[in-house]
C-alpha cells in the first residue's frame, strides 16, 4: 500500500459513506465540487437531530461536552484525554483516533463496570446499518485501549406522549447492540484498507445501483445519474419488474421495455407513453360520482412532525396541522365558497384550527380529500385531542370520500401522469391553468419549512408575503380537487 493510501484519513461519517459506495467516498474527497447542495428539508432534519442529542445528553446529566464548533481536531482530541485523566464519569461528543479513523461518541458514561458507549439517533427505530456506526466507533476505541464493556444505540420512542416537560426517560428507547458490534470487529481492517486504496487510486468504476438510495440518499445522484434519459426504466411506477435487472441488460429507455416483463400497470404506463396515449371510463367514473352528495366539501391539511413532541398531548413524529384550505358547494351548480385557517406560529395550532374547521364544514356534509388516508389520520388525531368534538371529528374522517381513487384505479389516465397518481402529477395534466410551476411553494415540505420560518421573518410586508404564499399552496390543493372534479363530471358524458 502507497505512503498516500495509508495516510488517507477518515472519520465515522466517511466510513459510512464508503460502506454505502465507494466512489461516492471518492467523490466526497477528490471531487465534491460535483456534490449536491442539501435541500432545506435535509437541513432541518440535520437541526432536529441536533435537538434530539441534545435531550438524549438529559438521559444521563451533568457530563461535560468537548465542543465541536469552532476547535480543531487535535484540541477536542486533546480535551478528551485532558477530561478522561480528570476522572470525569460521562462525556458527551468524546473525541478519539486510531489507525488514521477520527470519531466522536454521542455520550460516554463510566458504570462501576467499565464505560458505555450510547449512539442516539433520531429515528423512530433501530435500522440494519446503525450497528456499523457504533462498530467503527468501538473499533476506535478498541485502539486507543479503551476499557469498553458495553454498547447501546438510543432511538425514539414513538409511543411517548408529552405532558408538560419533556420527559428524556420516556423519549427515548435504549437497545444494548454490544455483541452485534463485537462479531463486526474483524471486518473493520479490511474495510479500511479497502477505502484507503480507493482514495489513493483513479476514481473507481462502480455504476449505479440500489446502493444509490440505501440507506441513504446519496448527494452525488444528480452527477453520476446524468446518463439516465427523460422517461427511463426508474420511472415505472409500483414494484412489478426489476428495473435494476432491466438496467443491466442494457434496457434504459421507456420506450425500449418489453412490455411482457410488466405487470398490467405497468405495461398500461409503457404502452400509452409510447402511443402518447390518454383514457377515461365513463362508466366507472359515473358510478364514483353516485356517492357523491350535497353539501360537498373540498378538504385538505398542511402539517410539520418533530421528534420532539412541542405541545402538550403530542407524540413524536405525529402531524400536526397549521393550516387548511376548504371549497364548499351546497348545491350542484350552486356558489362556489371558501375558507382558509392559517395557525398563528409559536403555540399549539389545533385548537383554534378545530373551531373553525367545525365552523365552515356543515353537520353531515360530504367531505372530499385527495388521498384521504392523510386527512382522516389528522381528523383522528384531533379527535383523540378533543374529546368533546371527538363524535364530529370521526364521523367527518369515516365519512370522507377519496377523490384519488378513480386516478389510483386509473379510471382515468394520461401519458404525461407517468404512471403516478398523485395531486402535482394529475391535475396539470388534466387542468393545465392550475400548474404548480411558478408557485413560491410547490410540495408539502416546503409548506411546513416555510410556517417554521415565520417568525424569523422581519417586516410586516415580507411576513403578509410568507403567510399568503402558504395559503395560495393549500387553497390549490383543493380548487384543484373542485377542478378535477369538474372534468370527471365532462369524461362521465
């Protein structure tokens, strides 16, 4: 091995990332001009983490942290060995290297046994690669001849309800995985070894793959999926063929697909691709319509989830709604009428949202939603908040008709919907002037980031701005829903 391949250094995020790919680790070092930037919705899931190890530090109090920001790595080295020599009993971000591998332990703790290594996560749950992360951090540990006995990886809890506080105890959920990572011990050297003679040589040929997306998102998708064409294999909808088997035969292109390797769905997306095709069954659309009464009530949500619950009688994760948008129609043909609620940020929107919700939909009206499962979960979950409405409040979700269904069984299909079913692929398809192209929102993630970001907006104007952008989002959801059924009632003649 080359001087330069056994002084490539690397740290616990590059180990993961060269146990995922390792042109992508090549890439992240020799070539990251070509990265991608991380969207706003990663950035926040980065600053939610942040929070949750900081709770998770609550789990075992009064230790003291080697700060990250703003040293160097030989000083948070230096702070570590400096804590350790003092006797200090629980570190959090302790700092070690061996063999050219830096990491930083979540929280170390000394128990009259030996220490503790506690690897927190904001995940709802322990998934298959979080064991290599602890395992490299034992790894290092391990030669820096470090007493570790044991090993947990900390998760949250999903089942957590807060009341008043948060409590870190229930947050959280512990799994000891100390002899997981003990039996991945004799794997490390190799794959060390592996990734440095990686980054000493040429960038390595590896083509994409699953391995693209698993576990994570790789940021440079964007470059090495360039030779990917407009309408490929990757855009079949559902799980029928193998794509990546179909890739590796050479076959890229949509309109390249043997149409016998499909399942029906699929081969309908390839055939009406390629014949530029469009289709509507009057009769199964006129018999979705039958269920349909007045008054007739268009409904959709806007929610952010956190790890961390922020309200009182929340869980971890749950949507939470801060904003609807509601078209009503009491008669066939008769006025159209809408109303909006956009929470206030900062408290707890779903009590002043519930008032007026109950307000603008009338006792036994018919309720649709695009996607229902979505709407009912959130109606549900303010029942179980409210148990005074809780008997509306069912009955509204129970009740409620999914306008998705004819396009999910595809009664109705276009070409261009490109196998989805989902509200941005329909309704420009089928209602061209209702694009969201040009919008200042366009997809629900951007919608919450955008209701967190209120507060930090300063001048009335630009905060008028933010808060009008957000309604505009919501109130097309559901004019598209009044459009969209407009054309079905045309496809049903």
């Amino acid at each position: 091995m080359s001087a330069r391949s056994r002084n490539a250094h690397l740290s616990k995020t590059l180990y993961m990332r060269g146990l995922q790919c390792l042109k992508s680790l090549w890439l992240d070092r020799r070539q990251p001009e070509v990265r991608r930037e991380p969207p706003p919705d990663l950035i926040a899931r980065w600053d939610a983490g942040t929070e949750v190890g900081l709770y998770a530090q609550q789990l075992f109090p009064g230790g003291v942290e080697v700060p990250f920001n703003g040293r160097t790595k030989v000083e948070q080295l230096a702070q570590t060995r400096d804590l350790l020599a003092k006797g200090t009993q629980t570190i959090y971000e302790a700092t070690f290297s061996s063999e050219g591998v830096l990491v930083r332990a979540d929280i170390l703790r000394k128990t009259r046994d030996g220490w503790e290594l506690y690897e927190v996560k904001s995940a709802a749950g322990v998934k298959p690669h979080f064991p290599d992360d602890v395992a490299i951090q034992y790894f290092v540990l391990s030669g820096c001849h470090f007493d570790l006995r044991r090993a947990f990886l900390v998760h949250i809890d999903t089942g957590y309800v807060r009341r008043g506080e948060i409590v870190p105890k229930a947050l959280f959920a512990m799994q000891e995985v100390t002899d997981i990572v003990r039996e991945k011990q004799s794997a490390i050297p190799a794959e060390i070894a592996r990734m440095r003679k990686v980054l000493a040589g040429e960038l390595p040929a590896i083509d994409i793959g699953p391995h693209c997306t698993n576990p994570y998102e790789c940021d440079f998708i964007d470059h090495c999926w360039r030779h990917i064409p407009e309408h490929s294999v990757f855009d079949l909808s559902g799980r029928g063929v193998d794509k990546w088997d179909l890739y590796r035969r050479g076959i890229v292109r949509m309109d390249d697909v043997p149409l016998e390797d499909l399942n029906s769905a699929q081969r309908m997306q390839a055939e009406f691709h390629r014949n530029r095709g469009e289709h509507a069954d009057p009769d199964a659309i006129r018999e979705f319509l039958e269920e349909l009464r007045y008054p007739l009530c268009f409904l959709d949500f806007e929610t952010y989830d956190s790890p961390i619950p922020p309200f009182d009688g929340t869980r971890p994760y749950r949507q939470i709604p801060f904003l609807y948008s509601l078209h009503r129609q009491d008669s066939p043909g008769g006025t159209l009428r809408h109303s909006e609620f956009l929470a206030p940020p900062g408290k707890d929107p779903r009590d002043a949202l519930t008032e007026r919700l109950l307000a603008d939909i009338p006792e036994g009206a018919c309720v649709l939603a695009y996607n229902k499962t979505f709407e009912a979960r959130v109606l549900k979950d303010l029942a179980e908040r409210f148990p005074a409405h809780r008997e509306r409040l069912l009955a509204i979700a129970e009740g409620m008709i999914d306008l998705m269904v004819p396009f999910r069984r595809r009664d109705i299909y276009h070409w261009r919907m490109a196998g989805s079913y989902s509200l941005k692929n329909v309704l420009p398809v089928l209602v061209p002037q209702l694009s969201y192209e040009g919008m200042a929102i366009k997809e629900g993630k951007e919608a919450s980031l955008a209701y967190h970001a209120l507060d930090k907006i300063e001048g009335r104007k630009a905060r008028e701005k933010a808060e009008e952008d957000l309604r505009a989002y919501c109130r097309q959801d559901t004019l598209g829903m009044v459009k969209l059924l407009e054309k079905m009632r045309a496809l049903a003649k």
